[in-house]
C-alpha cells in the first residue's frame, strides 16, 4: 500500500479543483453540440486515452488483481455510472445559462462530504462540523421555502460527486487502471447510443471538418487529468480534508457566471450562497484549529 503523503494530496487536488472550474469555458466552447452527445464523447476519448496512458505508465499487476476481485469491478462500474450521471448534469447546466446552480451544488459538495463521512466510514464530527452541515442545510431548507422547490440541480451534482469520491476512496485500486476501467465499463453506453442516433451531430461527416471536432476529441485529455489528479489526492488525504479543497472550482464557476456570462445572482440565490459560504468558513476554521492542535 502506498505510504499517505499530504503535501503531494494536497497539490493534486488543488490541480484537480483548479481545473474542474475552468470547465465552463471549455464547455462554453462546445454549446451547439447537446449535452448527452458531449458525455458520450467524453466516455468514448477518456478510454482511448487513458488506454494509451496506461500502455506508457506500467501498473505491474493492475489486471489480475481486478480479475480475482470481482467485486472491485462492480464497484468501479457503480463509478462510472456516477461520474457519467454528475458529467450530463453538469454540461446541461452550464449550456442552459445555470452555472450559479452548479456551483451551489459543488459548494454544498464538500459539507456533503463530511456527512458521508460520518454516516458510512464511521468518521466523527466536531462541533464546529455539525455547526457547517447545519448552516449547509439551513441554506438548501432556505431555497425551498422561498423559491418554491428543492434546488436539485445542486442536489444532483452534489450528491453523485460525493458518493464518486466515497466509493472511489473504498475501491482498492490505482488512480488510472481505476480511471480506465471506469470509462472502459462505459463504452458499451456510448456506442450504443451513437448507434441509435445516426442523426447527430458528430455522426455527420462534415462534422469532422470543423474546429468542434477537435473540441470533442480533447474532452479525453481534458477530463482525465483532473480526475486522475483527485483519485490520486483521496489515496493521500483523509476524505473530510479532500472536500476542504474542493469550493476552489465552484469559487471558479461562479465568477465565471457573473463576470464572463451575464448570469443574475439574485437576492434568493445569495442568502443560499451566504449560508453555504458560512458553513465553508466554519469546516476551514475547524480544520485549520484541528491541524493546528496535532501540531502542538
């Protein structure tokens, strides 16, 4: 097993995050194509390169330990299934003017984190912890009440990223066979659906010809590196301290939103921002007290 280095997590996951908030450009970039044919393609170039990869950089064993383990390849295929879902979600939400709801849920991710924590590893919360969670949930309570429904497109990407990474941290496998084997059990999906849909837009020939083509090719680049970088960082930092990282992307989002795209950050959506950003504040604090009291 591989000795836990923090000061390398904590680098990989501040790679990871930064990344994944820059997302929306990318994305911005591919608007005319739908969303569910951008998550197609994204399963489709993420294993091809993430099987070259892996031809490059040798895991001595990888297969054979998943061949005597069946089990681990039901858990990696619930990922992939998770990741695939929180990917749709997220592309539809930032091509249909919805990116403040985005980063709601990927500021809410990492107080869902700590509950995961508590209610399935085991893992005890602080009072400072308890105190966040509960500003977290005064926060989601606060859109229902006002705005008249739950906010579940911040629900959704919340909770499939956190039960991502929870799974993910319990599957005993290295960051890239585990990454390949993910969008590899995707590839049946994928096909399927290009199959069935020989209408669509990358199924035309004059598609190829057009800059989005080489846009769609990259999402395998562009989205394993920056799952490479967090499936690498959760092996060397404990879960609750992963999702401290973790509001640099939606920090990211939401600035993109406001400055870059004209979304209206209206007085409804703030108070729900205020609360989360709030129970952040505490979870940082209890961190930093924390790191600081095993220190001393």
């Amino acid at each position: 097993m591989t000795t836990a280095n923090p000061r390398r997590g904590y680098l990989l996951g501040v790679i990871a995050y930064t990344i994944w908030g820059l997302f929306p450009l990318y994305f911005k970039a591919m608007q005319s194509v739908p969303a569910l044919e951008i998550v197609v393609h994204r399963a489709l170039w993420s294993a091809l390169a993430g099987a070259v990869l892996l031809l490059v950089w040798k895991h001595p064993g990888w297969l054979r330990e998943l061949r005597s383990n069946p089990r681990r390849l039901a858990v990696l295929a619930g990922c992939g299934v998770l990741i695939a879902s929180n990917w749709l979600v997220y592309v539809w939400a930032v091509n249909n003017g919805r990116m403040l709801e985005a980063s709601l849920g990927y500021y809410i991710n990492p107080l869902i984190n700590v509950l995961l924590g508590l209610l399935i590893l085991g893992e005890r919360l602080r009072r400072l912890q308890w105190l966040a969670v509960g500003l977290a949930a005064i926060g989601v309570l606060q859109q229902l009440w006002q705005v008249g429904s739950l906010p579940w497109l911040s629900l959704v990407l919340a909770l499939s990223f956190g039960f991502y990474g929870l799974i993910r941290k319990q599957a005993p496998v290295a960051a890239l066979p585990g990454l390949v084997v993910e969008t590899w059990l995707l590839l049946p999906l994928a096909l399927g659906w290009l199959l069935l849909h020989p209408t669509a837009v990358s199924s035309q020939a004059s598609f190829w010809s057009t800059p989005q083509a080489l846009w769609l090719i990259a999402a395998g680049p562009i989205t394993l590196v920056p799952l490479l970088c967090f499936n690498a960082a959760a092996r060397h930092l404990p879960y609750t301290t992963l999702g401290f990282l973790q509001y640099l992307a939606p920090t990211l989002v939401m600035l993109q939103a406001v400055f870059l795209f004209g979304e209206h950050f209206d007085p409804s959506k703030l108070l729900a921002f205020v609360c989360i950003w709030t129970g952040l504040a505490l979870y940082s604090l209890d961190i930093w007290l924390h790191l600081r009291s095993r220190a001393a």
